[in-house]
C-alpha cells in the first residue's frame, strides 16, 4: 500500500511540474507569436524591415540567409518532436515504458521544442517587410485593432481548450484515472469521440491562423513560421464528414439545453408526475 502511494505521489509531482512548465511556456509562446510582434508597431514605428534593399540585394546577403537557416531548422526541430512522438509505433513504445506519464512526457518534449525554438529564433531584420502598416491614421490604430484581436483568439483557444478537455490533453486525467485504477481516459469516451480525437488534436487551427498572419508588418523570418506553421496545421488533420457530423449532434444538444433550460425541466416533472 506504502508503495501505491509513493507512487501514486511520484506521478502527480511529475504531473503537476509539467503543467507548470506547460502553462509558463503558453504564456511565453503568447508573447513570443502575438504581443511581441504587435509592439514593435503599436507606435507607427518598426524596425524590422528594411525597405531600402532590394529584395535581389537581401535575398543574397550572408546575415538573412544565416537566419533563416537557422529559424528553419528550429521549426524543424520543433515539427520532428510534435510528429516523431505522435506516430502509433513510437506512442505505442513510449506507452508501454511511461505507461501513465506518457502524455505528460509528449507535453512536456513539446514544449520544451517550443522553447528552444523560441529562444534561438532570429528575428530578420536586414530585408523588406512584405507589407507594413506605417501611414497614419493606421499606423496607430491598426496595430490596436491587431492586438484586440489577438486578445480575442488567445481568449477564445483557453475556452477552446478548457471544453476540449484540457487535462486530458496535458496528461493529467491519465495519471488521475491511472492512480484510481480506471485506465486510460480516452476508452470511457464514446467512439464518436475518440474518432474525432484521433483526427483533430489541435481544435484552435482558425484562431491560431489569425494570430500568426494578422499583424501590423510580416517580416521575412515571420513568413516563415507564419507559413511552416499553417501548413503544418492543415496537414496534422484529417476532419471527415463522420467526424463533422459528430461535432453538429454534440453542437445542437448543447444549444439545446442552454435554449430550453425550463422546458426541459417542465418536461421532467410531468414525466415524473406520470
């Protein structure tokens, strides 16, 4: 008995450690991919381009090549993991040696990609922006409306993410459940669920496309992730009209109940009166 619970308290620590790692770097990548790149605009002002070289004249100079090689091997580092990880003979290997903590480990590489990425990452500043907001009145209130609606995206993900059950996806209802003896989580959902998850394990592809292209000036090394990123995102699913089907039952039912709050309840007491 001793034994289960320092296991069981072996677990959460590593759990509850990860999460914290997870939720420090979320906000890092929020500031990272939104608020950072909106403030070099937020007066009218930028500095990351260079309109006077030609593009003939960047695309040939030592410094921007030299970043961009290295901004695409971060993202290749960080698309390896994300993918390497998720492929069935790999998640199935590390599954039967991290057993419960296996998700945990997935989050915990995941991120620590992201950071990496993040760290490293060279900004581009030796060539033109493909477009850049800077004649006023716009150039002070476009980079407003940007940052409101990043806001608005980055809100909308956490509510996404919250509904989508979010600590099944950081791997905390896996030591949960692993630690009461009940398994694993995903095999006490319905199979219209577990269908869904298994083709679409990122629900925030829209949201995450207008944070990473809706930005005041799109610099060079921007393009790139901007663009590596989406397409990445659109190849990762594999939405079917089953799966769109499912998405419209459960979409309905809950528009239901939140419209018919009372007349569900009046239709249960007159049941029950019969």
């Amino acid at each position: 008995m001793a034994s289960v619970t320092v296991r069981g308290c072996a677990l959460w620590t590593v759990c509850l450690l990860n999460f914290a790692f997870v939720s420090i770097s979320g906000a890092d990548f929020i500031r990272f991919i939104s608020f950072r790149a909106i403030y070099h605009n937020i007066t009218g002002e930028t500095t990351l381009c260079q309109d006077s070289i030609p593009w003939s004249v960047a695309l040939q100079d030592s410094s921007v090549l030299g970043s961009l090689v290295v901004d695409l091997g971060l993202l290749a580092l960080f698309i390896t993991q994300h993918s390497l990880l998720a492929w069935s003979p790999v998640k199935q290997a590390l599954q039967s040696v991290l057993g419960a903590l296996n998700r945990t480990a997935y989050c915990f590489t995941t991120v620590l990609a992201l950071q990496i990425l993040m760290r490293y990452w060279q900004p581009v500043t030796g060539a033109p922006c493909l477009w850049s907001v800077r004649h006023a009145p716009w150039s002070i209130w476009f980079p407003l409306l940007c940052f409101s609606l990043h806001f608005l995206c980055w809100a909308i993900i956490c509510s996404i993410l919250m509904i989508f059950d979010y600590s099944e996806l950081l791997g905390i209802k896996q030591v949960y459940y692993d630690c009461l003896g009940l398994g694993d989580p995903l095999s006490h959902k319905s199979p219209g669920a577990q269908r869904l998850l298994s083709h679409l394990r990122h629900p925030v592809c829209v949201e995450l496309g207008v944070v990473l292209w809706l930005l005041p000036a799109l610099s060079l090394d921007r393009l790139l992730l901007a663009g590596t990123l989406s397409t990445y995102l659109a190849l990762a699913h594999s939405l079917d009209k089953q799966d769109v089907s499912y998405l419209c039952v459960q979409l309905n039912s809950k528009l239901q109940l939140f419209a018919e709050p009372h007349h569900g309840s009046a239709d249960t007491s007159d049941h029950k009166d019969k």
